[in-house]
C-alpha cells in the first residue's frame, strides 16, 4: 500500500470520476492512489449539477479531511482550501517538478552513473531536506553550497552549472483591494492615517496603489510566498482596526479570491 496523506494535508489531485453525488480522485504525489471528493465538499455553496464545477482530468488542490487506513479511505476537500493554500501548493509543485528537472540535466551533462546520482541526491535531501530547496541554494550560493557533501565531482560542477544557469530568486507577490472612507470632516486626514497604520512587516515589501477614491491596491512582495502572505495579513489587520478607531468605513477582499 503506497503512503498515506495526513488529515489537513494539501495534495494535488486529478479528477478521475464523476458521479451524482461526488468524484473519484487519483493523488499524483501518491501514486496515483485513490481518493473520494463528496459533492458537499466541492464549493461553498449548494450544487445543482457537479459537472458545472468538476471534470475528468481536472487538475486541482485538495485537503484531506478524512483518513481511514484500515479501510484505505481517503476523503478529500475542495472547498476547505482557502485561495493562499491553493497558490502555494501549486508554486511548491511547480518549483518540484523544475528542480527535479534540473537535477537530471546536471546528471546527463556529468554522464553520472545511478550510484553517483543516487549519492548525490541522498546527500542533497540530508542537508536541505528536498531537491528544491537544495537546486536554489546551489543557485544563489554556488561551490559554498555543496562543501561538505560528498558528490562525484563532475557532477557537483554540473550542478553548480545548471542551477546558476536557471535558477533565478523568485518573488512572490499577493495582491488585494481595500474599500476605505471616511464621513469624517477631515476625512482626507484620517484616510490618510488609516493607511500609514501598519509597521513595516520583516521580509516583505508593502505597496498602496491608489486606484481612485475610495479604493487602494495592496501588494506585498516577498522571496517567500508564506512571507508576503503573512505581510499582507499583518498589514490589513492593522488598517482594519485603525479604520475602526477612527470611525472609518473599510472592506478588503483578496485579488483571486
């Protein structure tokens, strides 16, 4: 029996059947094991016909909810996946399937035998825990990021060809819009306020787009996707409450959400 996803988990998933009253799921990073999605599960809201929202061969990011491993069930989620969990899990698997992309060219050009290969992997996952991780420190750091480990030498400069050929520092960005104004007489003045409100999050880059009164763009830019999603947090709990405090009137609601 292949591995089990843990309750929570996010997994990316692809729609194999649809019946009446769900579907039937393959879990790609399971091994294809199977998995069922009830029709109460797919959207937020009543469904009519399941077909408006569900295909075969759909590609989409679950949550697992419920696992029995005695009876080898899995119970899948859709709509307990809030907007971020989804960008995340797709930006991870993309960033997976690119690193593990990478590695087998740095395997071909160094003409790397299986136990070579094998070797070096090992020693990757041991220190940075996934080849992801591993192909972008090679990328940013180069020959400082392979010292210690033991890797064939045609491969390790290879490696450190390959990844400071493609890997580039990402940067992740989230977006949305703020509602703000205020009956105030000063309400400029206090508009004003409301929006100089936050501290300055670490590891991110906050900006206010002015779109036309009343409505702003925020955007917090960051090298961490999780990093730019807590700023954007961060930053709209404080607008929010010192909307509150100054009798301010504020909505915000995420760009894709």
């Amino acid at each position: 029996m292949a591995d089990m996803p843990e309750m929570d988990e996010l997994v990316l998933v692809t729609v194999k059947k649809i019946m009446p009253y769900g579907a039937f799921c393959s879990l790609d990073e399971y091994a294809g094991q199977e998995a069922f999605v009830h029709i109460s599960e797919v959207a937020p809201r009543w469904i009519k016909n399941i077909h408006e929202f569900l295909h075969e061969g759909q590609k989409l990011v679950a949550k697992v909810y419920h696992v029995e491993i005695e009876k080898n069930q899995i119970d899948l989620s859709l709509k307990r996946v809030t907007e971020s969990e989804r960008k995340l899990k797709t930006e991870e698997s993309r960033r997976e399937k690119r690193a593990e992309k990478l590695f087998e060219v740095a395997i071909k050009i160094a003409k790397s035998t299986k136990t070579e290969s094998f070797a070096a992997r090992s020693a990757l996952v041991q220190k940075y825990g996934n080849v992801i991780e591993a192909i972008e420190a090679i990328g940013e750091k180069g020959e400082p990021a392979l010292a210690g480990l033991k890797i064939e030498k045609g491969l390790a400069a290879s490696l450190r060809e390959v990844a400071s050929k493609n890997v580039k520092k990402a940067r992740a960005e989230v977006d949305g819009i703020l509602t703000l104004m205020s009956y105030a007489p000063d309400g400029v003045e206090v508009v004003k306020r409301v929006l100089s409100s936050f501290e300055k999050p670490s590891g991110a880059e906050v900006q206010i787009l002015y779109l036309g009164a009343p409505k702003y763009q925020l955007r917090c830019v960051s090298d961490d996707y999780k990093l730019a999603d807590k700023a954007l947090e961060s930053v709209v709990g404080s607008i929010m409450g010192a909307a509150k405090e100054s009798h301010a009137v504020a909505e915000f609601a995420r760009m894709g959400a």
